[in-house]
C-alpha cells in the first residue's frame, strides 16, 4: 500500500492527469455557460 503510494507519488503522471481533468471540466462549464448566454441574447 505505502509502496503503491510512493510510486503513485514518484509518477507526476497523476497529477498531470488531475490537472488536464480538472481544465476539461473547466472548458466543458465555460462552453454551457456561453451558449446559455448565446442562446439567451438570442430569444431577447
């Protein structure tokens, strides 16, 4: 388990895939929240 850890640890391979989630979910948010604004300045 400890051994598991460390290796997780020694590996930036983790965080890297933390971080590139992390923008995705970012970009995904600000895409919706520009088409709802699109699509709101639209129907105006």
């Amino acid at each position: 388990m400890r051994d598991h850890y460390g290796t997780w640890r020694d590996q930036p391979r983790g965080l890297a895939c933390a971080v590139v989630a992390g923008f995705l979910v970012l970009t995904t948010v600000a895409l919706v929240v520009a088409i709802v604004l699109a699509v709101l300045a639209a129907s105006r």
